[in-house]
C-alpha cells in the first residue's frame, strides 16, 4: 500500500523528531521511519544516560566527601544496579514524552528500516520510501514530497579493535554495564572519553585515558584543555597524551584486557578490566537507499548545502550524518531550517560559531565562538580576561570552586569572539555567553549585566571585566 506524505524523515532521533514536529506546526503531512526507539542515540544512547550516570557519580562523590559540609555520613556505598535502574526510569519516561509528542502533532510513525528508491512506478524522481517494517508484514511504500534523511551516527572503533562487548566496548555498551570494572583503560580523550574517565573515577574505578594529541579535548581552549587536565589528574585519572595506540597488541586474557601504545619514543603496556574505545562517531549511511540518487557523500558524510539540501533538492540531510557539529541540539536545529526551507519560510543559516558546547565531565565544561588560538590565526588583536570560581562566594559555598571564566574579545571592535569556561554548573550558564555572541555584544555589556550574587554567573561579568584589566574580586 503507497501513502502520500508532504515530508517522510528518516530517523526518529533529536533531529529527525523535532523537524518532524516544526512540519507538523507548518501544516505538513508528516511521517518518520524509525528502526530503534523514538528519541535516536541522544535519549536511549546517549546524551540522556549518560548524563544521568554523570548525576549518580557525582551524587556518590559528593555524600563522600559530607563531613566538609558538616553532614556526618558512614558507610556511604554504591547500588550500580539502582543507578542504572533510574537512569532507566529517566529514559523510559522522556520516550513516553516523545511518544505523546508525535500522537500530539499527528504525525506517522513507521517502525522499520526504511530505503529510499531511485526513479519508478511511485515517482519519476527519487525519494520513494520503502518501509520494512519490524512487523515482517508487506513493505509499506511512502510516497514524499520531500525527504530528510536524520539516520544519525554510531561510535567509530579502530582497526584490531573490534567491540565485542566484553573486554572492548563502546559507549553503547559501556551504558549497559551491569556492574563497574575495578579498571578501565580509556582510549580517546575527547568529549565522551573525558565524560566517562570522570564518571568512572568519581564512581571508583581505576581509569587510564590515552590520547593521541598532546592534549585531552583537543577542540578546546588550550587553558581549558590545561586545567581539565590537572583536575582529572587531581583525582586520579592518569593521562597519557601524544600515545598512537597500537592495536595489533591486543590481548585478552585472565578477565584482563591489555594493549600496548607508542609513548615518548618508547612502547608502554596498559591493562585493565575493560577497554573503552572512544575515538568518534561514524555517519550512518549505509543501506538507506543513497545509491538509487544522486546525493554525494564525502568522507563519510553527506554534502548538503546552507539549507541542508542534498544534490537531490528535494531530498534534505540533517544532524550527524552531514558531520560538523555532530549535537544534538545542533541536529534539532538544522532540522528546523530544513523544514522552514521546504514551507518555503526562507530561514536564515545557521552560524556555527554562535553555538554553545557542553562537556558535562566533573567539573564540567562549556564554550560557544573561537578559541584564543583560533583567534590568533585569524588575525584578530586579542584581549582576554579570566576569572577563577576560586574568588566566587557561590562556588565556595557549593564545595567546587576549581575553574575560570575565559572571555576573549577583539582590541579593535571590542566585540566578543568567544567565552570559554571550567568549573561548577557552567553548562547551565554558557547561554548567556551564547546569547553575547548572536547580539555581538562587547565584555563591556556584559560587565555591565548585573549579576546577582551569590551566584555562579557573576564569574561571567567578572570575567568580561577582566578583559580589560577592571575585575572588581580578582
């Protein structure tokens, strides 16, 4: 049986739903082919649990620690089967919310692989979405107007280092972990494997991180890559960059898994429990029909234009697979301009560098625009101010005053080029930074926002008064 439809997604994570949503709201008929659960990699792989472990650590961490703030604690131990049982209930109930959302906006959810066709009895042009379905019933046959394809990513792995669940994992399964190893060795330290070198350490275990680049979170500020660098270090994790991990070396054995990296000129054996492999995520391209178009893949990616259509103009790709900024909330907003360009509502593009980034490590991390570098490169006359949370009574007053505000800005136009920042609940304060940034305001306006106090924020207006030399507490 064929349907026809204003827009078919394929894929029912962040992007895919939320364009689907903003179609709904726009009066298009629209449906989305989802092979896993509503709510993609971000609620059920990603984002959400993990997030939700990073709570329970520091939880665990912080009743530890009770005696310095005057609560007498004893016996303080960890149910990791509850952990994971609430990082479930959490998970379950924001399906159930996404769930809703889709029966609110009347929109049709296909639960199957979907493919999409080349040029046949359904439509002269490519687009036809072929649904099979997990029923094993007859294919359904989607008939589009338009198509976005939002069929995300998955954890890339290294030659010789194949998952198997057990010894080698990946995020995905290292968020099923029924009981935490005494030790892992964690290889990759971006964002993810900076996320769970902290969770696990917080949580007790053994963690070694080893990075190819000189630095962990490479696409950081380097003062930010610094200090995130002491402070896991602080607390026990050891770091071992500039390592080319050597994957030919792989042995397992005795419930150990051992592997070997080039160090300093010389070879050096890690072994532990469990090694994690966190080095990227790959586009999920593959068997969705792009060979029956002529939409073009590069480097693993879909090439799409400002407005995230595919050499097909008719067909759009969103979020992880055309690579960038592989974010959720990223996704979600490149599927809103893609629908609002198929409504014909000319959306503005997005500017990248107008997006906020979070890391949400203990302590956590957060920047949105260029790094001091990158400004430097660019050929901008930098000023830069900092302020550490070590002279903000609110930090103090929390138990976390470890961090700084970073605000670099331009000598000559005064304008914001980015904020950078490390410590306490920073993730929940880049926004302002972030709305700086799209009102192209100065570290003087900034400043000049009265922050109340006690706060963490007045970490931020500090800062921007430091830029130029007039911090009132530093």
């Amino acid at each position: 049986m064929a349907r026809e439809y204003d827009l078919v997604i394929l894929g029912g994570g962040t992007g895919g739903y939320v364009a689907a949503i903003r179609a709904s709201q726009l009066g298009l008929k629209t449906a989305i082919v989802e092979k896993g659960k509503l709510g993609g990699t971000c609620l059920h792989r990603g984002c959400i649990p993990s997030k939700a472990l990073l709570r329970s650590a520091e939880v665990y961490k912080t009743t530890k620690r009770g005696d310095e703030f005057g609560v007498v604690t004893s016996d303080v131990s960890l149910n990791f089967n509850r952990v994971q049982e609430r990082k479930n209930g959490i998970v379950e109930t924001l399906h159930k919310g996404v769930q809703h959302l889709m029966k609110q906006g009347k929109i049709d959810v296909f639960e199957g692989t979907g493919t999409i066709l080349g040029p046949s009895i359904f439509s002269p042009m490519p687009g036809t979405i072929s649904v099979e379905l997990k029923t094993g019933e007859e294919n359904e046959m989607l008939i589009p107007k338009n198509v976005i394809i939002a069929t995300g990513s998955r954890p890339k792995s290294l030659p010789g280092l194949d998952i198997d669940g057990e010894f080698v994992l990946s995020s995905d399964e290292a968020l099923e972990l029924k009981k935490l190893p005494k030790s892992i060795v964690i290889v990759g330290g971006g964002v993810i494997g900076i996320e769970w070198a902290s969770m696990l350490s917080d949580f007790g275990v053994d963690v070694t991180v080893i990075e190819y680049a000189d630095r962990i979170v490479p696409t950081e500020d380097k003062d930010i890559s610094k200090e995130i660098q002491r402070l896991m270090k602080k607390k026990g994790v050891n770091i071992v960059t500039g390592a080319k991990v050597l994957s030919e070396t792989l042995q397992k054995e005795n419930d150990m898994v051992t592997i070997s990296a080039e160090w300093n000129g010389e070879k050096k054996e890690f072994t532990a429990e469990k090694l994690l492999v966190s080095v990227g995520r790959a586009a999920n391209t593959e068997n969705i029909g792009l060979q029956n178009t002529e939409i073009v893949v590069e480097k693993g990616f879909i090439q799409v234009n400002e407005y995230y259509q595919t050499k097909e103009s008719h067909i759009y790709a969103i979020g992880d697979v055309i690579g960038g900024l592989q974010l959720a909330h990223v996704a979600s907003h490149e599927g809103i301009v893609a629908v609002e360009h198929i409504a014909g509502k000319k959306p503005s593009p997005i500017d990248y560098t107008l997006i906020s980034k979070c890391i949400y490590s203990n302590p956590e991390i957060a920047s949105v625009g260029i790094t001091e570098d990158e400004a430097t490169q660019k050929g901008y006359n930098v000023k830069v101010g900092k302020f550490s949370f070590r002279a903000i009574g609110k930090a103090l007053v929390y138990g976390e005053a470890d961090g700084f505000v970073k605000i670099i800005a331009d000598k000559n136009t005064n304008d914001v080029l980015g904020v950078h920042m490390i410590g306490p609940h920073v993730t929940d304060m880049i926004s302002e930074a972030g709305l700086a940034r799209v009102l192209d305001a100065t570290p003087w306006e900034i400043a000049h926002t009265i922050h109340p106090h006690p706060t963490l924020s007045e970490a931020i207006g500090e800062a921007a008064l430091a830029v130029d030399g007039k911090a009132i507490h530093g």
